[in-house]
C-alpha cells in the first residue's frame, strides 16, 4: 500500500536534522561504536592514564634525561611552518601543550579534524609544513606517509569520490610553543595516517602513530606502483616462520583470522589488555636478535638518532616483551601480529575491506598499524607529568 504524501513529507521533516547531523563536518559523523561526538565525549570523560594490563600503571618506566640527540632542527622546522602561517591560520593551528586536542584524532576517512589541512595550505606552506615532519621522520617514515597520502588519493579514483578521499586531506596541529627547554610538539593526522610527536628538551615520544591503508597498493591511476608496509608485513610473518613448532604454538593466540583483530587504535587511549603469546624470555639469542630487528622496522619510522635511544629502551625489556599472532602462515596468508612490553605495544592486522568492495574477509589489500607507549607515556603524557612536577606548582 502506498504511503500518503503528507506521510512521506512528515516522515523526511523528521529525519533530516538527524542525517545532516551524521554528515560530513559535523561532530555527529559516525563511527565505530556511535558518532564521533559520543566517542570523544566517552574518551575525554575518563582522565588520561595510558595502555595498561590491568589498569594499573607501572611506575617509572620513563624519566627526564639527556639524549644527546638534539631536538633543535625540529624546533626550527617547526618554526618555519608557523611563520608562514597567517594570523588566522595560526590561531586554529597552534594549541596548549596540554589540550586535549592531543587525544583528538581517528583513522576514519569523514573524522572532523582541527588544525590546518594540506589541502588548504599554499605550496610553499605545504613545502615547510612537510619540512616539520621530515625533522622527526627517517627518509623511510616520511615516505611511507606520503605513501599513504598519496594511496588516499588511489581511493577516491577508484570509488570516483573525493568527499572525505584525497591526497591532501590530512591536517597539522602544534602543541605548545617550539622550544628547546618547554615541551611542545606536533601533530599529523588524516585517514590511515596518524604521527603524534612530542618533543621535551632534547627527549621525543612519538606515540601513537597510525599507519595503513586501503588499498594497500595502486595497481592504477596517478600513484600507480605506491605500495606500503610491504617490510612490516613480510619481516612478521618471516619472524613467525623462523620459530619452532612449540613457539608457534604459545604464539598463536586464535588460528582463524577474524576480519578486524586490531585493539589500540583510535578512542583507546587507556585499553586494558593482558600479555598474551610467547614471552622473549623463552627465545634463544639469535631469535632475540631477530625480535629485537623486527620491532627495530617498526621504531625506524622515526628520525634515526632518537630511534636509537627508542630501541634501547625497548631494548632493556625484551625478556619482558610479548609475540602474539593470529591466522596462518602461508606465503600468502593474511594475519595479525602484537609486540608488547612495559614501553611497548605494536600491531599489525590484516583487515576485512570497507572502502571497497565490503566482502566481510580480511585481505592483504587493508592494512591497520599501531605503535603505542603503554603504561602512562602515549603522548610524551608521563614525562610531562614530571616536567610539570619539577617545575610547576
């Protein structure tokens, strides 16, 4: 039976403030778990405490210290990009060092972001603001971003959309002013690309970082040949391959690979989730080597002095650090793998497709990463705290 006009009229007056409501650029825009609005609320409710086993953080992990590493070609870097900035610009690019704006970032393509985007930025704005970011970034970290940029331009060919899709639609926010004794630092953020980057005297934390994409390749079109996370792919499954039968075995925490099994991503600022696989105390040398130079492909995304001293840190707690893995171990198979210690928490997921075509089974064409610092120090938060302790009431 048809509905009468005026039952239709009624029926459109009544949904649309909502649909709009959940449309582009607004902070009702959905995502996992409700709209953007209500995860942000649920998030910023809960005081920051960071990735725990048990929701009880482990004290000093992490302390003030010298490097040796200077932070000053990041501080002028950074200077730069602000300088070209005009007034207005400025004002909606720059935020306190403490703001909550930190913990304000998804990998979701339609997320409403703040800051200033590359798509609006001038070419030699764009020029400095990539100049920031290679400061902080090795030559393989800023390419596999740019990478990414461009594979976000892949989709919107292949989908023929450019609402939310696109090469440029990814922002920078700094946090603090640029300083080589206050704490400060910057912010890249956009679809399947996160770099959170905090800088305190001459230390850096850079957590979390996202990376990914979907597709992970182009097969066509403008970037077509761009292809990324190819190594860290490749260098985990080779690394679970490399163990024995009964260390596969205590690795393995689930053999069928569900379509998404990441855990650490957006909105999980304070995850509680216990150790699971096998713990590195279990391996001989040489395969403690090679755990230690596969968690090496992921910290190496930073600039290389700082990911040095990155490494050593993890380093002194590889006894304590955690190989989990789910799926199988064909050539081609499709999986997910964790790296987790006290300082800490990388993941690797091969996911189900959502951009394209939606067939609910993981593929190796949808990559999700994260690199997270566990127990209090995402976002440089714990030796803030102390910086703050030292020298603030």
């Amino acid at each position: 039976m048809k509905r009468p006009l005026t039952a239709i009229l009624l029926l459109i007056i009544f949904l649309l403030p909502e649909a709009m409501a959940q449309g582009k650029g607004g902070k009702g825009g959905k995502g996992k778990g409700g709209s953007f609005q209500e995860m942000e609320k649920r998030l910023l409710e809960v005081p920051f405490k960071g990735l725990t086993t048990n929701g009880e953080v482990i004290p000093n992990l992490f302390s003030l210290e010298t490097t040796g590493v200077s932070t000053e070609p990041v501080k002028l870097a950074a200077e730069a990009f602000l300088a070209e900035l005009s007034e207005e610009q400025r004002k909606n690019t720059l935020f306190e060092v403490n703001d909550d704006e930190w913990r304000k970032w998804a990998n979701q393509h339609s997320y409403p972001r703040q800051g200033i985007s590359f798509e609006a930025m001038t070419e030699k704005q764009r020029e400095l603001g990539f100049a920031m970011m290679k400061s902080g970034l090795s030559a393989r970290g800023f390419e596999t971003t740019r990478d990414i940029m461009k594979l976000n331009e892949t989709i919107a060919e292949l989908k023929n959309s450019w609402d939310g899709y696109g090469e440029w639609l990814y922002h920078l926010t700094v946090m603090g002013e640029p300083s080589m004794t206050e704490p400060w630092g910057w912010q890249f953020d956009g679809h399947h690309a996160v770099i959170n980057y905090f800088v305190l005297g001459d230390q850096v934390v850079m957590s979390p970082v996202f990376l990914g994409s979907e597709p992970v390749e182009a097969r066509s079109g403008k970037y077509e040949g761009t292809i990324i996370l190819q190594e860290e792919q490749d260098r985990g499954l080779a690394f679970m391959n490399s163990l024995s039968g009964e260390e596969q075995a205590a690795a393995r925490i689930a053999g069928e690979k569900g379509p998404t099994n990441a855990l650490a991503e957006a909105f999980k600022d304070n995850l509680i989730t216990d150790y699971a696989g096998i713990k590195a105390n279990q391996f001989d040398e040489e395969t403690k080597e090679a755990f230690l130079a596969l968690i090496a492909v992921w910290i190496n995304h930073q600039e290389e002095g700082h990911a040095k001293i990155r490494l050593d840190e993890v380093a002194a707690h590889l006894d304590d650090t955690y190989f989990a893995w789910i799926g199988e171990t064909g050539e081609d198979s499709v999986f997910y793998y964790r790296i987790q210690s006290p300082v800490v928490f990388i993941e690797f997921d091969h996911q189900r497709p959502i951009g394209l075509e939606r067939t609910g089974v993981p593929s190796r064409d949808h990559i999700h990463a994260v690199i997270r610092t566990p127990n209090g120090n995402d976002y440089g938060k714990d030796l803030l705290r102390q910086h703050y302790a030292d020298h603030h009431e």
